[in-house]
C-alpha cells in the first residue's frame, strides 16, 4: 500500500541516534540533535524535589525528681493492759507469827528441824529468867534456812537470841559468830549452838551466860 512507511525507512528519517542524559544534579541534559549540524530545543529536566521529612524536635529532657523518703511508720503505744501484764507483781511479804506474848521486843529464834525436849525448854525458860525476863512475855520463831532479816525485821525485835542458826544461815550474812554481840539496823543479836548442844556442854553455857550479861548490862 503507498503511504505506509518502511519501517527500514526509519533509519532514514533519523540517522544519528537519540541520547536523552539526565544530569544527576539537576543540570540541563545536552541538547538533542536530530539532523545533522541542526541543535533540536530541549526542555531542561530538572530533578523532582525531594519531599523534605519533617523533624519533630526531641522535648527537653526533665530533671529527674528525687523520691520522697518513705516515713517509717510508728508503733502503736501498748495499751494499759500489755503494761498491766508486763509489770511483774510485787512478792507478798512474808507474815511471821511467833508463838508467845511477844511483849517485851525478845525474839527467841530456833530452827525448824529441832524438837526440843521439856528439859531443854526448861533450860531455855531458866536461861531467860537469869536475865530478869519473864519467857511467857518473849515471842519463839521456829524458822529455816535462809533466814531472812528483812523478814524478821517486820516484827520489829528489840533483841534476838538465836539457837543453832549459824552466822551463814542468815540474809544477809551476818559479820560475827556465835557469842559474839552485834547489831543489825536497831536490833541487838546473840548467836548460840543449839539448846541440845548447850545442855550437855557446861563450856558453852559459860560463853553464853557472859555474853548475854555483856548484852542486858547484869554485873
């Protein structure tokens, strides 16, 4: 058919080849030339703008705020019952009741573990009345050990003539020995062996009679 066009003609219409250079700075490409010794007009290729990606500044950075020192929690005060239960009673003071009047402040003291015999209070009675005592009116305290003085001294004794009990057997211990005067606080006391010991042994009725006239002033 006339008027169509040998595509082997298309060689013919352009006969240099085409370059199309895109500058990588957005530089205006080289011109074209499509015929020979004939510059062809260009439009300049400019490279698409980046889209600029906005930057959110970073928010400040805010001190960091010190904790608050946990407040130590405070016992709860005992109520008045623990405090009841946790004060320890006071002891009971002891109640002696010697046997006798006890009417002339003479406080005659023996130990428990002796029975005496009814010739050796006998002795005891003659003993008392050597000194111009009456032994009905004097108050006799079975005891043991240890015999406590802060005890005895609630029956507040003028004098105390004791039988058989040691210097050790009493709290506190007291300084001298048997036959020997001394004092506690405002009571006068006289230690002796024991009224079986006295009663067969004159040496000791001796050491006991002198003592006891050193003790009432008897000359």
């Amino acid at each position: 058919m006339e008027g169509q066009i040998n595509p082997e003609n298309w060689k013919d219409i352009f006969s240099d080849t085409l370059y199309i250079i895109t500058d990588p700075n957005g530089v205006t490409a080289a011109p074209l030339v499509a015929e020979k010794g004939k510059p062809v007009a260009t439009e300049a290729v400019v490279e698409a703008p980046k889209t600029a990606i906005p930057v959110t500044p970073a928010a400040p950075a805010s001190p960091a705020i010190p904790k608050t020192p946990a407040i130590p929690s405070i016992p709860a005060a005992p109520s008045a019952a623990v405090k009841e239960q946790a004060v320890p009673k006071a002891a009971e003071p002891v109640v002696l009741k010697p046997s006798g009047k006890y009417s002339n402040g003479i406080l005659i003291l023996m130990h428990a573990s002796y029975t005496n015999t009814p010739a050796q209070l006998e002795m005891l009675g003659k003993i008392v009345k050597a000194v111009q005592l009456d032994y009905a009116d004097c108050g006799v305290l079975q005891t043991t050990h240890p015999v406590s003085l802060k005890d005895i001294e609630t029956l507040k004794p003028r004098i105390i003539l004791s039988f058989g009990l040691p210097a050790d057997a009493f709290t506190p211990r007291l300084p001298k020995d048997l036959y020997a005067i001394q004092k506690h606080n405002a009571t006068t006391i006289l230690l002796a062996d024991s009224l079986a010991k006295l009663e067969t042994t004159v040496a000791l009725k001796s050491s006991l009679w002198n003592a006891m006239k050193e003790m009432f002033g008897i000359k």
